[in-house]
C-alpha cells in the first residue's frame, strides 16, 4: 500500500477525507455508517485542534491518518503530573480512533490502547523508532487495566474501532497488539471471527514492546509478570492523598464544631484548645492511610486492603492516643479517637485498591460488603464515645 506524508495537517480540511471515509475496495467488513460517522467527527476534531503531539498526516487508500509524535512535550509532562495529583485525571483523554507513528505501511504493527492520555503518550514514547499504527479504543477516558474491568476496553468496542478503521483493507497481515492488561476485557476468539484479526496479547509492560515484536511476537516470563514496586506504589498515592485533604476542612469544621459545643453555644476557645488532638490526629490517619499503607503494602500481614490500612491505623494511631496530649485526658475520647481514626486509615487504605493490580473487581466488592458495616459500626462507636465525653466534660455525669 503506498503512503504518503502530508506535513501540512490542515489538508485534511481540503480533502474532506478522512482515516475512516468509506473504502474504494471494502476489506473483509462492511463498516457500519453510524460508527464511521462518528469516526469522522473525532478526526475532523483532532486536525481542527491540532494538539502539539499531532505532527503531520498520511495520507493512504482510505484516507488521512493523523501522525503522532514519540516526543514528549512539557504540556504532556505538565498534563501527566495533574492526572497524578487531581481529578484532572478524569478529563484527560484523547480522540478515540486510528493514529500512525512513524511512516507505516501495509506491514506495520497494529498496537492498541485506550483514550486516556497518558496511557497513550506512554505507548507513543516507547514507539520512538517504530513504524506503526495506534488503535484507540474509546474507554471513557480510563486507562487500560480500569477500562477491562469495567468493560469499556473490551471485544465490542475493539470490533467497532477495527471495522470502522478499515484495518482489513489498510493493512496486508491480520494481526493486532493488544496490552495484556486488557486481557480481562477482550475475547480474542470473538474478536478473530468478527473482524478476521487475530489478537496477540502483548506485554504487561509497554518499555518491553519493542523486544515483544523483535522475539516474533513471543514473550518471556518477565514480560507476563505485573511489576508494581515501591516507586510505582509511590508515585500512585498523591492523588489518594490529595482526595482526602480536600475534604480536611470540612472535617476541620465539624470538629472544631462538635469540641466548640457548650450548653450555653459555641465557644471557639474550647474549641481549638479541645479540638486540636482530632485535627492532629486526623492528619495523621489520612496519612498513614493515603501514604504509609501503600508503600509498606507487602510487608502488613493479610490480603484485605481494609485490613492493612486497620493495621497500620491502630499501630500508629494508638501510642499517640495513649502516650501524648494527643489522646486527650478522657478516656471516652481515647477511645473515640482511636476507633475513629484507625477506621479512617483502613478506609483509605481501601481505596487504594483502584490504583493496584493486586486486587480484581470481585475482590474489592467482596471487601466493601465487609468492611462497610464495619465502617458503620465504627462510626457510630465512636459517636457515643463522644457523645459520652461531652456529657461528662459538662458533669451531667
């Protein structure tokens, strides 16, 4: 198939063609006109926009193919640090639809992702030197392990994109890369029955695809294995982290609130003088389960997620509330704050479970139907214990 560079993008507009405009000889499938159409606008939208990673266009049999750069921009960089501190991450994606990096042909490796954005920029970058094309899979803009599980990443959308692609009339073989991680989503026989191409699940890591194609398309045990160190588990918690400050100052609030309550109003003295060893220790939870949990999460006994973070909430949580003003002098509120605050790091420490590959969807909703009547009983444990050390604070008994 010949191909042709096309450094002016804004050509695509001239043409009124695209990557997915109806083929002058149909491949194996006959597209479906409503899933074309829309291919249609996400191209026409992506050349309009012309983020800076797009770098040009080719032009082949059945239209233009926006070209990607394996270069990351400090926009990306920029835009990968957001995704790891806020909920930027649930904005962050790109078009759904076929991309080329390099100058492919007719022979090139078909490799697919999802429509989040980092997800695709860390497949481009570890493209850099190869010609091929990029499938993606419009996941809601939720990376590719998230996406299998929840079913976005999956047989039916990977079908759509391939019949309304062309990619059995673009390309001469029948083969198509797929992340391993996304496994969970794609049937690879429906696949082959549906659209004639045969998935090869790559490896788990995309630093590895490059060796993948070299060995033939095999990959060694260490290419299977899910590598998920201390860093990796670190560069995870910030935006664990950063969900649970924003809601600090409400909980701030309501304590200083609560402590501040006398029969006679609010008295913000004893508010703050009361109320600081919950603010602290707040905190201190919200670390320990956001942070500490994670990063120490091979080494706390047991398998629960909940279990890890109760762990670690009663080991740090406890000597405070015991062994320092922290604690308080009550023994009502000692044990308030310590039933409280190690259920909020083991909540936390829950949450954790959606960043890792250590849990599967059955798993964590077998461990919410446990933990959240703990989470329950907890909470209202530890309202009576505060309830008490406010009666008693006031001598009522």
């Amino acid at each position: 198939m010949k191909t042709i560079q096309i450094n002016n993008i804004t050509e695509l507009n001239k043409t009124g063609r695209s990557c997915c405009a109806p083929p002058q000889n149909p491949g194996l499938l006959a597209p479906d006109l409503q899933m074309r159409q829309k291919a249609i606008k996400a191209i026409s939208s992506i050349t309009a926009e012309k983020p800076p990673w797009i770098i040009g266009t080719i032009n082949t049999e059945y239209g233009l193919v926006p070209v990607v750069s394996p270069d990351w921009s400090h926009a990306d960089r920029w835009g990968h640090i957001r995704s790891r501190m806020s909920a930027f991450r649930m904005n962050y994606a790109i078009n759904p639809g076929l991309y080329a990096i390099g100058t492919p042909d007719a022979d090139s490796d078909i490799f697919v992702s999802a429509n989040y954005k980092f997800s695709f920029d860390i497949l481009r970058r570890e493209l850099m030197g190869i010609n091929g094309w990029i499938l993606v899979l419009d996941t809601k803009g939720i990376n590719v392990w998230c996406a299998a599980g929840k079913g976005t990443f999956g047989t039916d959308e990977l079908v759509r994109r391939i019949t309304a692609a062309n990619l059995a009339g673009l390309v001469a073989h029948r083969r198509i890369i797929v992340p391993q991680l996304g496994a969970t989503g794609v049937r690879a026989t429906e696949v082959m029955r549906k659209t004639g191409f045969h998935v090869y699940f790559g490896p788990v890591e995309a630093a590895d695809i490059k060796q993948y194609c070299t060995d033939n398309y095999r990959a060694s045990p260490e290419m299977r294995q899910i590598r998920f160190g201390i860093v990796k588990r670190l560069i995870l918690t910030p935006i664990e982290l950063n969900q649970a400050l924003k809601r600090y100052p409400l909980v701030a609030l309501i304590i200083l609130v609560i402590f501040g309550l006398q029969p006679t109003g609010v008295i913000f003295n004893n508010a703050w003088f009361e109320g600081w060893p919950y603010l602290f220790l707040c905190l201190i939870a919200i670390v320990i389960g956001a942070v500490i949990t994670p990063l120490l999460l091979p080494f706390i006994p047991g398998r629960s997620f909940a279990l890890k973070g109760l762990i670690t909430g009663v080991a740090a949580v406890s000597p405070l509330v015991a062994l320092t003003p922290a604690g308080g002098e009550s023994f009502f509120l000692k044990a308030s704050a310590l039933v409280l605050f190690s259920l909020l790091s083991s909540y936390l420490a829950l949450q954790f479970t959606g960043a890792t590959t250590f849990t599967t969807i059955s798993g964590v909703k077998k461990e919410l139907r446990i933990w959240l009547p703990i989470y329950i009983a907890g909470l209202v444990i530890a309202a009576i214990l505060l309830v008490l050390y406010k009666i008693h604070s006031w001598g009522l008994i």
